[in-house]
C-alpha cells in the first residue's frame, strides 16, 4: 500500500506465500483452487478495505 509496488506469482500445490503488514493483495486462480488465509492478530474490520480489483491509482 505505502510503495505502490505490483508483483505477481504463479503458486504450485503446497506452496505457501508470507504477505507483510499493509502490503494490499488479492487472488485469482487459474483453476479450482482453495486457499487458507490465517493471521496471529485477531480480524479487525476497520482494518479491511475491499476493492475492485482493476480499480484505483495502481489498477
């Protein structure tokens, strides 16, 4: 969120990926997929923003 950086990664069965603190992220899947999110801080909705994605200064 703070840098504007993009990056984009392809991951395989098993592959685990670590989002830093205000790094804004999103997925889409090439085919069926599930994926876990997990955090170690409780869920707080003032600190979710939901967009489109696509939209915005970066989309």
């Amino acid at each position: 969120m703070d840098s504007g950086e993009r990056a984009e990664v392809i991951l395989e069965t098993g592959d685990m990926l670590l989002i830093e603190p205000r790094c804004a992220h999103a997925f889409s899947a090439l085919e069926y997929a599930q994926a876990i999110e997990a955090s170690p801080t409780e869920f707080d909705a003032g600190d979710f923003f939901p967009r489109v994605l696509g939209s915005g200064p970066a989309g």
